[in-house]
C-alpha cells in the first residue's frame, strides 16, 4: 500500500470522511502527483517546497480551474501533508503561507416569499396521492429550511404532530428539532393516510415514490424543478433555493441570526451570515427604488 492510499483510509475509516470527499481528495492528489512528474520527473514527498505548490497553482488557473475548486485542491494537499506530519514522514508541510486565490462570495439565490405564498396556498397541488406527496415536498423544505438529505433521511417517527416540529439528522451526524408551522398537520395527516391506504406503510421513511419505495434525491429535484417553474423565472430551482428562501424570509421578518443558525443546522454563524447580505441587499434595492434621493 502506498502513502496515499493509506492517507484516504485514514480518512476514510478514522474521519469517517463522506465518500464525495475521498473521491475529490483521491483526485486531487494523483494530479498533483502527476503534475511534479510531469515537471521534474518523479514524486519525492519529501522533495516537494513552495515554489513547486505554487507552480501548480499556477498551472490550475491557468486551466480554467475556479477559484473554489483550486481551494479544495489545495486543502487537500494540506490534509495530505498534515497526515504525513503526524506519521512522521516529513518534519514540516510545505504547503504553508501559500496565497490562495480569493472565492467571490455568490449571494444565495432565493424564491420571493409572494410567490411560495401563491404555490402553496392556490391549487397548484392535486388532491391525489402523488400531489399531496408534491405538496409535502414543497412545504417541508421551505417550512423548514432542511437540505435535501435530511428530507430524504426523515423517517415516519421522526415527525412529531402534537408539537409541529421533526427530528433530523444533519451533517456528521448531528440530530436536531426544528419546528414546523403548525397549519402543516392537515397535509402531513392526509399524506400519512393517503400513503397508508395506498400502499400500506405506516413507518419506515416518510417521503417515498408513487410506487411507495423510498424516495430519492433526483425525485425530489424532480418535483421542486417542476413546481417552482410555475412561480419563479430564477434559472436555480433546487431543494437548496428553498432552503436559501427559508433563511431569507426568517431574516427579513427579523428573526434572530442566531436562532436561524441553529434551525439551519449551521456549525459556525459565518455559514448563515452570507443570508444577511440578500437582506441587506434588497434593503438597499427598495430605498433606491423609494427614497427621492435614492
């Protein structure tokens, strides 16, 4: 086993790191590998300084890399190193004061709250088991601003009627509640019956397929794509822009940065902060429109 395979089974069995990032990681690494190759005609772990770092840099930009994605290339040599480090291979990273090209931070995308008002509430929905499954989609992910695997991951005991709130589990594993509106539970009953009468389930997950099996991510792309065409021109229509319109709205209505924080499930407050500059910005888009001197 060579070094970097022991380097992904350490992250994969002692950081329990999600497959995606192995892969990515996995990647990142074979082409530096093969870039200082391609350079200098072989890989010395130990050989490798700044200047090389930075080449490579260099040679990402210059293929078209965006800034995010030379980031995470870097991270993971600096995860690399940390761990060659720590198994006493080398004395020192070189992937130290390295400067990183800066990420232009993208303002969440997010539905305006009129137009969910009018998805939600004016007959948008069949009455038949496939819309009230729909509706509950829809309603869920922007009642409550949970990401797509969390909707995915939420069981039939997890949901708690009597105090309009559920249970899920977030990233690494973190469980929390988080309310609901409470004039949800006339939906989430009759989806629970029309699912139970159709196809006989009572546990196990909540959201499942027209055909009563669990329901998976491209279903529900599927059906949040579909609904929000019918509203919203925004090129973006995806689980996670009902999550962005949750937070938003929550804000704009002056809820508490903290509080928003935690219902999202945010490890750090700078995770949520980026929904204060939508607010901010629109706060500014309307005094310009209204104020005189605007």
């Amino acid at each position: 086993m060579d070094f970097q395979e022991s380097f992904i089974n350490y992250l994969r069995y002692e950081k329990r790191t999600s497959s995606h990032t192995l892969i990515a990681y996995k990647n990142d690494l074979d082409q530096f590998v093969q870039f200082c190759t391609g350079l200098v005609g072989e890989f010395d772990l130990k050989a490798v300084d700044n200047k090389l770092i930075r080449a490579w840099i260099v040679f990402l930009m210059e293929g078209k890399n965006s800034p995010r994605t030379v980031n995470r290339k870097v991270s993971a040599l600096k995860s690399f190193y940390k761990y060659a480090m720590k198994m006493e291979v080398v004395d020192k990273s070189p992937v130290t004061q390295i400067p990183l090209p800066k990420i232009r931070k993208k303002l969440p995308s997010f539905v305006e709250e009129s137009s969910l008002i009018h998805l939600l509430d004016d007959g948008f929905f069949d009455q038949d088991f496939r819309g009230l499954r729909d509706k509950v989609i829809i309603s869920l992910l922007y009642g409550t601003g949970i990401r797509l695997s969390e909707l995915l991951g939420l069981q039939e005991n997890n949901i708690d009627l009597h105090q309009s709130q559920i249970k899920v589990k977030g990233k690494r594993n973190k469980e929390r509640i988080v309310p609901y509106p409470r004039s949800l539970n006339p939906l989430l009953e009759s989806y629970r019956q029309s699912k139970a009468g159709q196809f006989g389930i009572v546990g196990g997950p909540f959201i499942v397929t027209d055909k009563g099996e669990p329901a998976y991510d491209k279903l529900i792309y599927r059906v949040v794509n579909s609904y929000l065409t019918r509203v919203t021109s925004l090129e973006k229509k995806s689980p996670h822009v009902l999550r962005h319109s949750y937070a938003t709205h929550l804000l704009n209505r002056g809820a508490d940065l903290n509080a928003v924080k935690e219902l999202l499930g945010h490890s750090n407050l700078a995770a949520t902060e980026v929904y204060t500059h939508t607010t901010f910005e629109r706060l500014h888009s309307i005094y310009q429109q209204a104020h005189p001197r605007g």
